[in-house]
C-alpha cells in the first residue's frame, strides 16, 4: 500500500497552485497531479505529465521509495517569434512516493498514452489472502487467514 509521510510536500504543491508558480527546476521540481487506487491484485498510480515527450521521463525505484521525474521543454518558436501569453508549466516536474512492504518492486510496469503515465504496481504474493490448512486428530479443515 502507498504511504504518504511528506506532509510538506503536499503543502508546497498547494502553495504552487495558489500563487502559480509551475516552472520547476531540477534543484526544485515542480510537483506533478497524480491519482492512486487499487486495482484487484495490483495498485494504479496515474500521472498527468500532457505535453512531456516520453523520453524526458525517469522512472526510478530505490529500496521502497519510487520517484518519477519528467521535463516539459519549451516549444521551438522560432526567432522572429514574440510570446504574448505564457500559462503553460514548463520545466522539471517530480513526485516520490513511498511503498509499503506488501507490493512487488521487482514487477512494476508503466505505460505512457496521450499525455498520462500510468504505473502498474502488483500487490506481493506474501500479501495476498491465502487459506491455510489446520491438521487435527479427527480431520482436516481449511480456514480462510
């Protein structure tokens, strides 16, 4: 199961929204949206990262701590080219989240599709549910643990 134990990273996110700052550097990336759900025998953790060529995506898993970056570069305008409005984030974007014991590390896969990178994480089998036999004298049940 995902644990969120950075409180003061959702707090610098919100404070981006508040006051707009969305360029990131990579000394101080951006934070990326993302939902999180579980999925039957595996957890979803989806991100929006619209405009980022996939090749400016890392995806990294160290112990239990899985981080993804991403870097949304400005469009090549050209030179004879003068902005007049300028909304959209660019720069570096980044998110880390920490992973229970009870999912599969070894077995992540991840997606990316119009602008969303989907993370596929398997729960571990030690996690499942499994039934476990009790032996006695007379007979044998199986109970469900």
């Amino acid at each position: 199961m995902l644990m969120r134990t950075d409180p003061f990273r959702e707090l610098d996110r919100l404070t981006q929204q508040v006051f707009g700052q969305g360029s990131g550097t990579w000394s101080r990336p951006a934070v990326m949206p993302m939902d999180a759900y579980r999925a039957g025998d595996e957890f979803v953790v989806v991100f929006d990262l619209p405009g980022v060529n996939p090749d400016a995506i890392e995806l990294d898993v160290e112990r239990n701590v899985l981080t993804v970056k991403a870097e949304r570069r400005p469009s090549a305008a050209g030179d004879n080219v003068e902005m007049q409005v300028a909304e959209r984030p660019l720069g570096v974007f980044s998110r880390q989240l920490f992973l229970g014991d009870t999912l599969d590390t070894d077995h992540i896969k991840a997606t990316y599709e119009s602008g969303v990178l989907t993370v596929r994480i398997p729960v571990a089998e030690a996690a499942k549910p499994r039934k476990i036999a009790i032996e006695s004298g007379e007979s044998r049940k199986e109970i469900t643990a």
